[in-house]
C-alpha cells in the first residue's frame, strides 16, 4: 500500500522506468526502500528530496551499496534514493590539477579516467570497483595511504548539496586556493548523508607516481617493543612513506603466506629515490626479521587485495557467520596495542579476526568473523581498550539485527549537541538517512 502510493506520486518527478518497486524485500543488512529511485540530474535530485520532505517521507541514500551496514537501524525507508545512474566526469581541468565528478561515479572508474592523464586522486578506498566517490566523500573513507595523502579532507575543494527541501548550495570552489568565508565542505564530509546529498565533488588531483613498490617486513618473534623501536626510527627519519601499515599475524598469512606481525611500507616517488628509501629500510632492519620487497606491478597487486579484505555490503554472506568491520581510531603508535588485542581475542572470544592499523596516521581496521554474541564481546572488549587511550571504535559493517542492539558510533561525544542542532537546523524533518549518525541523528 505504501510503495503503491509513492509510487504514483513519484510518476510525476521521475519517468516510470527510473522507478522500481521490490515487494516483500527484507535484506539482512537493512537500510533499503519501498521504492527504489534512480535519479539521473541534479534536478531529479531535487525534486525527489521536495516531494519527500514535504510529504513526511524518509529517504536512505545508496551509492555503490558497499556501505549498505554502516549506521541505520530500521530495516526499510520509504524511498531508496539510487546513485547509479548518476555518473560522470562533468569538469577537468588538466593544468590545473582539478576534477569535477557526479557522486555517484564508481571510483575505480574515476581513476581509470584520471590514469590516462598521469593523474589521481589521493585516496585509497575499500572496494574502489564498486564504493561511488560521493560514498566515499559522505563516509570520510581511506586506506592505508592516508599516511601520505591524508584523508578525504584533504583531497576534496568543492562540493554540491542538495539539501532535504530541494535547495540546492555550493561548498567551496573549484579552484585549490579557495580561502573565501568558512570551510563548508567539512560539514559534509563524513556526515554519512544526514545534512543533503551531495550530487557533485570538485577535488584536486595528485600525479601518478613515476614508480613504487612496497616493502614488507616480517617480525618472526612477534615482539612489539622491536616493532614500535623500528617504526619510531623511521618515522623520525627523513624518508617518506606512503603507509606504515601493520597487519596482525592473521591477515599477514592472508596477503603473504606468513602467519607473523608484518608492516607494510608502501613507497612512491621517482625510481631512484623509492630505491634509496628502500635501502634505508634494509639499513635498519631489526634482526630476525625478514624483508621482501615488491616492485611496480606486484605491489599494486597487493593494494587491489588488500582493500576487499573486509565485508561489502553489496553482498549478502552465507548466514553461517556474522561479519563485522570496525574502524578503530587511537594516537598513532598505540595502534600497536589494537592490532595485538585484535591477535589475542581471536582465541578467547572464538572468532576469526583480520586486523591492520596505521603506525603514522592511528587508525585501525578489523575485520571479524563468528556468532553474533562473540563478535558483540570482541565490539565490547576493544572500547574497553581504546577508550582509557582516548580512542574510539565505530562499527563500519553489521547486520541490522545486530546494530539494532549495539550502538554502532559508541558514546555520545561531548560536541553532539553541535551536530544534533546542525542536523535540525538543516533537515528538521529528518528526511535524510533517518538515524544514521552519531548519537540517532
């Protein structure tokens, strides 16, 4: 009955066959829609949005469908507002350095575009086949490389939103000296599509490097005084790394066929200089340890698996095991702390768990496998941790039945009323992406 009456109110915003129906849809992980939309202008955007806000309909926002469990807690809104028909370069200006993309374009494909220039974009994303760049954007997302490149903070100038009733505005610019009045674009980012959908993003482009490789460097004693010893000897050298990444014993046997603490450090400059820097590595290498170092097109390959290690919320799983993916922010080198309580608790909670943290930038990823109650005790056991260090730990991936019980953003931070009268000021209907945030906004 609900769909049926979306249905035909929307026949007046959209053409019927960018309109879809799914009866009787209960998928596991939740945040889906009565009706499906799938916009291909900002126009339709915001019209949809208007129609919506005015009518008292909830929205969820979907990209790529990688990020279908992160936040959310009721299992269906009246509409699913669908990106994926909503791509493309619209802006490039090579000189300069800067692209203008619509959100809903994959991110793989955008740096396949950007390739054929010598240029990309700065970030390094999970599942970059399917996460859409306005995802990523709305996510805060990255990977190891943030080390080098920082986050999605750092990468994006300008963005457009459309806000819940229709109103479209503009952050930033598409120029990279762009200081005119505040910084909107920070409101945005990472605020997981509560405040508007973000239809395009203006970003400045780094070079592709001349040449990289990644050095992999295996403790085979596990001890973590030598692993902090070496990682504070070469973040206090003059060489500069791409990641710093250290990856529990687990996920090393996973990426390199040996079950030992290995870090992971990633080099890309000129050739000579990524040689030099690798040299330097094996300089100070600690004993009884052991290094390999993987050229251009085998360290690349190693990226590509390493960043669909964890769940995808595109995909439903087996059902035999509860998934979970959980990011994990600490000052840098007490990632050391989080990788290992990651080891230890594989055995005492019974569930497989496959960790990595960055030793210069402190965040951490873990990816856990087991019953429902067992990956709750590993959620619960790890903020006991993180919290006395001033840390935090969100839950990126979780089955709706599970996130119904766990709050997956942790306690309230001491800003929530800042972000809840943000989010009232600019959708006080709360029409976007209901409950998705922080705190239930």
């Amino acid at each position: 009955m609900i769909a049926t009456e979306i249905l035909s109110e929307l026949k007046s915003v959209l053409r019927e066959n960018q309109i879809e129906v799914v009866e009787n849809e209960n998928h596991p992980l939740g945040n889906s829609g009565y009706v499906t939309v799938y916009p291909q202008s900002e126009e339709e955007i915001a019209n949809i949005l208007k129609y919506a806000d005015g009518s008292g309909k909830k929205v969820t926002i979907v990209g790529g469908g990688t990020k279908r469990g992160f936040g959310g807690i009721t299992p269906s809104a009246d509409i699913l507002l669908s990106l994926a028909n909503y791509t493309g370069v619209i802006e490039h200006t090579v000189g300069d350095m800067t692209l203008t993309v619509k959100s809903g374009t994959p991110f793989q494909q955008l740096q396949k575009y950007l390739a054929e220039y010598n240029q990309k974009v700065a970030l390094d994303p999970a599942w970059p086949q399917y996460a859409t760049i306005g995802g990523v954007i709305a996510a805060n997302d990255s990977g190891p490389k943030r080390f080098r490149y920082g986050s999605a903070r750092d990468s994006v100038i300008g963005m457009r939103i459309v806000y819940p009733n229709g109103t479209v505005i503009r952050s930033g610019g598409k120029v990279v000296k762009n200081v005119a009045g505040y910084d909107m674009n920070k409101l945005f980012i990472g605020s997981m599509g509560t405040l508007g959908v973000i239809s395009e993003v203006t970003l400045k482009l780094r070079p592709l490097p001349k040449y990289e490789s990644l050095v992999l460097l295996s403790f085979q004693e596990g001890n973590i005084a030598e692993i902090r010893e070496f990682a504070v000897r070469l973040l206090d050298s003059m060489m500069e790394p791409t990641s710093l990444e250290l990856l529990s014993p687990s996920l090393a046997e996973r990426l390199t066929g040996e079950h030992v603490y290995t870090l992971a450090i990633g080099f890309e400059d000129v050739e000579s200089s990524v040689h030099y820097q690798e040299d330097f590595v094996k300089r100070i290498q600690p004993p009884k340890t052991n290094i390999t170092i993987l050229p251009a097109n085998e360290a690349r390959a190693f990226w590509n698996q390493f960043y669909t290690i964890g769940p995808n919320g595109r995909e439903i799983g087996d059902g035999k095991e509860i998934e979970a993916a959980l990011k994990i922010g600490v000052v840098n080198l007490d990632v050391l702390q989080v990788v290992k309580e990651s080891h230890i608790l594989q055995d005492i909670a019974n569930v497989s768990i496959e960790a990595h943290g960055g030793l210069g930038h402190g965040l951490c990823q873990a990816y856990v496998k087991g019953a429902g109650e067992d990956v709750v005790t590993v959620i619960e056991r790890l903020r006991r941790l993180v919290t006395p260090l001033g840390g935090y730990v969100i839950v990126k991936h979780l089955p709706l039945s599970l996130r119904q019980k766990v709050d997956v953003w942790g306690e309230k931070p001491s800003y929530f009323f800042l972000l809840k009268g943000i989010k009232e000021k600019i959708d006080p209907n709360d029409t976007l992406n209901h409950r998705r945030f922080v705190g239930g906004i």
